[in-house]
C-alpha cells in the first residue's frame, strides 16, 4: 500500500483500513460519526454531535489524554491545524499513532479535505450529505449584501479575522466579515472596533465563548446583534447542510 499524505503533506502510513478511530474534532467527529460510525471509538469532550454519541471520551482538543488514546489502540487519529496543538500530533506518533492532521481555512478547503479523509484514509465511500454539501456550498461567491462581525470570546474581545474558515462561510452566503483585513486570524480588539457605524451586525455564536442574552448583546450600544448557533458557522461536516439555510434566515440586508 503506497504512502498517503495529509493535508499537512505528512506522509501516514495505513496499512489497512482504519478500523479503530479517535478524532479529536467535533466538526471531524461529526463527520465521521455520521458517514462511517462504526470506526469511531474516541472522541473529546467537546464532540457533542451526534447528539447519541457513544465513545470513549479522551479529554479536550487542547489537552488530549494521550495515554488514553493510545489504550484504545487506533489505527487513526484525526486532527486538525488550527485545532490541536503541534506538540500532541508529535508524540502520538512517537508512540506510535498514525495521525491525520486536516487544514480548513474556506469552505472549499473544507469540502476537499472531508473528501479525501473518507476516500483515502478511511478509505470509505463520500456520505451523502457531503455531495449534497458540495453542491450547495460549490456555486459562485454573490455579492455581499452585510458586514458582519463575529465576536469567539469576551474580557478580551476576540473576532473572526482573516483566512478563517467562519469568515470564509459568510462570504460564501453574502456576507461580509468587518475583520477580513485584520493581519491576525483571531485578533484581540477593543469592543469600540467591533460597535461601530460600518458594521451592520455582530454575529454572537453560543462557542467557543457561549454568548447569551444577558451576556454579549448588552455590550453594543450602535450595533445590533444576533444570537446564532456556533456550530452553524464554525464546523464542517454534516452542519454545512443547515448552516446555509440559517444563515439566509438572518435577514440582513
């Protein structure tokens, strides 16, 4: 079996078709979970959907249990870039894990990446919902008609910045993210930067930071604000399919 390489351009090597995985994404272990059940064995905490979800839990995305993982014997672990750090996909294969390391940064990104973990690492048939995602997410970029900006943490204030795939989504349903130019990905602003005239609204998704009605819309006294789920604008996976129509259901022009 030739070498196969991910998003990454690590080489992984898979001797057979893993029967045993552990992700360590939601958005991935959603994925998974819903196109190829039967191989997922662990999971984080964080990974809340499917919402029956039955797995060994492995602590979270930022502090895996490795030893852990290793006891459940994978023949894969998936992660991700912007996920999990570097230091935990290191030592996994030091044990001895294969690790699958995926990088999202736009929707197309997202629709390829999910392609090729199916086809070529769990060498899987592509779930329905993933050529229906393609289909819906795949026609030109329109015209935005909003700007918006989307607030992932408060004291202190974190948005969406460039090269995200939350920022790329938007777009894709017309709308514009008011920090796209910001040189940082995630960047740290003053809440005067995010209420202000040229934003028309500020997105408040329940996570990472989980904004509610008394906690977030009670800070923007120019600008209003919506409550939108998180995993709607934030996971790739099956949450492509809803994630359109919600986001056309806001209304914002």
């Amino acid at each position: 079996m030739p070498l196969l390489y991910d998003d990454m351009g690590t080489a992984v090597d898979l001797a057979r078709p893993p029967r045993r995985v552990v992700s360590l994404v939601p958005s991935l272990t959603e994925a998974v979970a819903v196109g190829h059940p039967d191989a997922l064995v662990g999971a984080t905490q964080w990974c809340t959907h499917p919402g029956d979800l039955d797995v060994v839990r492995v602590r979270g995305t930022k502090n895996p249990d490795r030893a852990a993982i290793v006891r459940l014997r994978p023949d894969l672990v998936i992660a991700n870039k912007e996920e999990n750090r570097e230091l935990d996909v290191t030592r996994l294969r030091a044990a001895g894990v294969p690790v699958w390391v995926t990088v999202i940064e736009t929707v197309p990104q997202a629709l390829d990446s999910l392609e090729r973990l199916f086809t070529e690492a769990l060498r899987a048939p592509v779930p329905d919902w993933l050529d229906a995602a393609r289909e819906l997410w795949s026609g030109p970029v329109p015209e935005a008609t909003a700007t918006a900006a989307v607030p992932v943490w408060r004291d202190p204030w974190m948005v969406v910045g460039r090269s995200t795939f939350t920022g790329d989504l938007l777009r894709r349903a017309g709308i514009a993210n008011a920090f796209a130019e910001h040189p940082d990905r995630y960047p740290h602003v003053a809440l005067e930067e995010i209420d202000r005239p040229d934003v028309g609204v500020v997105l408040l998704p329940d996570e990472p930071y989980a904004f509610t009605e008394s906690d977030g819309p009670e800070a923007f006294h120019r600008t209003p604000t919506r409550l939108v789920s998180g995993r709607l604008i934030t996971w790739y996976g099956p949450s492509l399919l809803p994630a359109r129509e919600m986001l056309k259901g806001l209304r914002l022009e």
